[in-house]
C-alpha cells in the first residue's frame, strides 16, 4: 500500500507542474524564439542545441556565465525598426544584453549551417506561441572577416529576404527566399523578427558556410545542412522548422554517418574564409576493378594446389 502512495505521488506533482507551465506559457510575456535551421548560436549553445561543448560555445558559455537555456529569448523592447541606432556595433548577436554577451565573441569556428549560393533558404524559426510581426534577414556582405567582432557595416542596408506575419505551424515559422549568388567561406545571417503584437524586437546571429561553387561541393540549390564536428549537419534541431539551412543534399558517402536531421548538426570550422570539404569517399575495396584483391586470389590457389596434390597422394597409396 504504501508503494502504491508513492507511486500515485508522482503523477500528480507532474501533473502540479504540467499545469504551472501551462499557466506560464499561456502569459503574455510568452513570444520568444529564435531560428533553429540554419542553427543560431544561442541555440546551438543551449543545452537543446547539441554544441555546448565545441570551443566556441565553452568560451561564449564563460564570457557570459550563462548556459542559454533562453535560447529563445534574445529580444529589445521599444526599438520600433531602429535597429542600427539602438544595437550597438561589435554586439549585433547579443542585441546588447548582458546574459548573451558571450555570442558576440569573433571566431571563426562556431557551429555553422551549410549553405548554397543563389540556393533557396528554408528558415526553420522556432516560436513558442504565434505573433504578428516582420522577420528581416541579413547575409554578411562578400569580404566578410569573422575573425572581427560584427559592425552593422557588415550587413547590407536592405534585407535579402523580408516576410511578415507568416503561419506558425509545428512551433515553428518557415520562411523561404533566394540566397545570394556571391558568398563563399563563412558568413553571418543575421535574422530580426520586429513583434507588432508586442513592443520587442528578437535578434539572431546563424553562423553559415558557402562551397566556392554549389557545382563544386555537390550541394543542391538550397537547404543547408550543418557543417562540421560535433554533430552533423541541421538544421536543424529543436523546432525544426523553416529549413532555412536546410540540408543541401547529402555529400558523397562520408566516412562517419552523420547525425539526425532532427537536430541540425552542429560544425567547429576553421580559417577565416573557410570553405567546407565535402565527405571524404569511402576508399575502394581494391585496388583496380571490383575482382577480388590480389592476396585473396593467392591464397584460393594456393588451396587449390593444396586439395589437388592430396587426393593425388592418396590414390597412389591406395594403389600400394
């Protein structure tokens, strides 16, 4: 009797906190979010983002001594589109705020999203609730150096894609749109979702990597997927939604499988203009032609002379 109190017990603090968060979710200061695909850097750092343990992340981690569990909650009240007057230079990722100071610092290896130049974009931007509201993207300009910290010089004046009050569906908005032809090595997308339901204004850094030609690395016209090291390329990641990195279509065979799709994988490049490699071939099993391998072939005849000379043995004793 008294396992099956405790076992009742259970259930119902769950249920206790279930609805706590259900009241909390339902506040109105509930309008965050942040793009998962192409992976940003506060996301990728969270502990639901899969790269908190790259070099990048540990250092961003450090700088600001916060783990960015609100990843999705990187946002200005009361700028009202004045976002070159109000974000200072050197501190576009972190919008100025002192708990995300650490995304701000210039490095050339954070998690990054593969990208194809002139390829369509689908932006997966994770929301917890829908508001109304105008996203604006930015791609760093041709000669971009990611070793120095982001000025609003790096961006074009005019955004290369801008949507307003598009569906929220799966918790996440999808926004699409055409990439830049003239991008290669590593960039930054700088995404900013301006509320007219509410005064806040939402800013996200996407680290992002251009082949030099999409003929050249394979990839098709589109879709990004996650470059690099600690997990594999992804988009996408929690919310998967608007792909806007979405996956380019896989690399030729590579020698590690790569990860789910479900989470974007997350890469550590390095160099600042750095082009990411496709996989690696797996290596042919032989040497020429798909025959069996020399040693292979030895070895059967020499089995075969083997046998042969046996039986010729035995037929002379018997004969005895």
């Amino acid at each position: 009797m008294t396992r099956m109190t405790a076992h009742l017990r259970v259930p119902a603090a769950a249920l206790a906190a279930s609805a706590l968060v259900s009241l909390w979710a339902a506040g109105p200061a509930l309008a965050h979010g942040a793009p998962t695909d192409p992976l940003s850097r506060a996301y990728a750092c969270s502990p639901s983002g899969g790269g908190s343990g790259t070099a990048a992340c540990r250092a961003a981690i450090a700088a600001g001594g916060s783990s960015f569990v609100e990843w999705d909650n990187l946002r200005v009240a009361g700028v009202n589109g004045r976002d070159r007057q109000v974000i200072p230079d050197g501190k576009l990722c972190s919008a100025g705020l002192s708990a995300y100071k650490g995304l701000d610092l210039a490095r050339v290896d954070w998690p990054s999203t593969r990208l194809a130049p002139g390829g369509r974009l689908t932006m997966t931007y994770t929301s917890t609730i829908a508001h109304a509201g105008t996203f604006r993207l930015y791609l760093t300009k041709p000669g971009y150096d990611p070793a120095k910290p982001l000025a609003w010089s790096d961006l074009p004046t005019r955004p290369f894609a801008q949507v307003t009050d598009p569906a929220l569906s799966g918790g996440a908005y999808r926004i699409t749109a055409k990439l830049p032809a003239d991008r290669t090595g590593r960039h930054v997308l700088y995404t900013v979702w301006q509320n007219s339901s509410t005064p806040d204004t939402y800013y996200s850094c996407s680290d992002v990597v251009f082949p030099k030609a999409a003929k050249e690395s394979g990839g098709s016209a589109g879709s990004g997927a996650a470059s690099g090291s600690t997990s594999g390329t992804a988009k996408k990641r929690a919310g998967g939604g608007a792909s806007a990195s979405a996956r380019p279509s896989a690399p030729a065979a590579s020698a590690k499988p790569s990860s789910p799709s479900a989470s974007p994988s997350v890469s550590t490049g390095t160099g600042a203009r750095e082009t990411v490699a496709d996989a690696a071939p797996v290596a042919s099993d032989t040497a020429s032609g798909s025959g069996p391998s020399a040693p292979m072939m030895a070895g059967g005849a020499a089995a075969v002379l083997l046998l042969t000379g046996g039986a010729a043995l035995a037929i002379r004793l018997r004969r005895r």
